[in-house]
C-alpha cells in the first residue's frame, strides 16, 4: 500500500526543523519550512546530542564530519527553580531564563 503524500508545513529552522524537513522530502511528501528569523544561522548556542540524535545525523547522512566537533560533556547539574551555570558565577530563577 503506497503512503499519501502529504502537503506539510514545520515552523521552526532549530535543529529539529530541518531535519524533519528533509526527511519528510525524502518519502515524498511537499514540505515547507517557516522560520521568523530573517536568516538561518548559528546564534552561539549549542545543544546537547544524544545517542537518538546521533542516529538521526546518521540517517541523514551527514554524521561523518560531526565527532571532530563535538565536546563530551562528562557532567552535567541543575537545581529545580532555578538555572545555574556550570562555573558556578550566575543564577537565574526560572522564570526569568525562560523569557
């Protein structure tokens, strides 16, 4: 039984956007991809990238080149209310860091 193709709309040019994109087009379906940023580009954030993650860059083919940028965490710590940095020198209600 063939798959319908769908019309699709993501909003969002994150991490996930895109990759959804892709792999939506590839099975056929029409995709439009909606982002309120006038460009797609790195704000300076990073993120973390698990093994599911991983599996996705692999999927999409694009895996190989990712070790060589990647720097292991080997801990990681929060406080329920409140963010704190990981150097320890500023805290954030959580309220606040969500705005």
């Amino acid at each position: 039984m063939a798959l319908q193709k769908l019309r699709i709309a993501i909003v969002g040019c994150g991490t996930a956007g895109p990759a959804a994109a892709v792999l939506l087009k590839r099975q056929g379906h029409e995709v439009v991809l909606f982002e309120r940023a006038p460009e797609c580009k790195a704000v300076g954030a990073g993120f973390l990238l698990q093994p599911s993650g991983m599996a996705v860059l692999e999927e999409l083919g694009i895996m190989k080149g990712v070790p060589a940028r990647l720097l292991m965490m080997l801990s990681m710590a929060g406080q329920i209310g409140t963010w704190r940095c990981p150097a320890g020198n500023a805290s954030v209600p959580r309220d606040e860091a969500a705005k």
